[in-house]
C-alpha cells in the first residue's frame, strides 16, 4: 500500500474516533465526567474502572474475532461491519488508557 492510501486510512480514521468518542460522552459521561460509565460500573461490581472496562471491552474483541473467522471461512464481511468494529476496539483502548492514566497506578 502507498504511504499516500495509508495516510488517507489513518487521517478517516482519526476524524471518526474523535466523533464517535464526542458523542459517546454525551451517551456515557456525566457531571464532566467522561469515564462515569466505567467508574460507576466499578462501583457496582467491585472491580477497578480498568478491570470493568476490559469486561466491557471483551465483547468487541470477540466480535472482531468472529469477523477473522468469517474472513477464513470465505464468508464476506461488509466494510460497514469491518470499521465498526475497528472503531470500537480503537475507541475502548483509548479510553483504557485514559481509565488507566487517571487511576494515578501508571507513572
């Protein structure tokens, strides 16, 4: 692939994280808080906002990896359904490190 087509992937990419991510705040967050979800789910199971995160994170790995499967198995896997998922898994890392960077444990 050409550095060009690469940029280009990187650069969609980006602008959809970024409005995905602002708009899930509004869904997600509360009181200016953006990591509300996951602290109040880690309030509710006992596990650290990072552990609650990954529970919620597991989810779109195994979907990303029943994509892989379907892709082996020769089964055609829509681009919709692709970059969704792309963009999930993006955005959730995202939000573990900011999870983690608050939790004041990662120097």
């Amino acid at each position: 692939m050409k550095a060009a087509k690469f940029n280009q992937i990187v650069e969609s990419r980006l602008k959809k994280v970024r409005k995905i991510l602002e708009n899930r705040a509004k869904d997600y967050g509360k009181n200016d808080d953006r990591l509300y979800t996951f602290n109040e789910g880690a309030r509710y199971s006992n596990w650290t906002p990072a552990q609650t995160l990954d529970g919620m994170l597991l989810k779109h790995v195994i979907s990303y990896k029943e994509i892989l499967a379907d892709i082996n198995a020769g089964r055609t896997v829509t681009r919709k359904r692709f970059e969704e998922k792309m963009g999930d898994l993006i955005n959730y890392y995202i939000i573990q490190e900011a999870v983690m960077l608050e939790s004041g444990l990662i120097k």
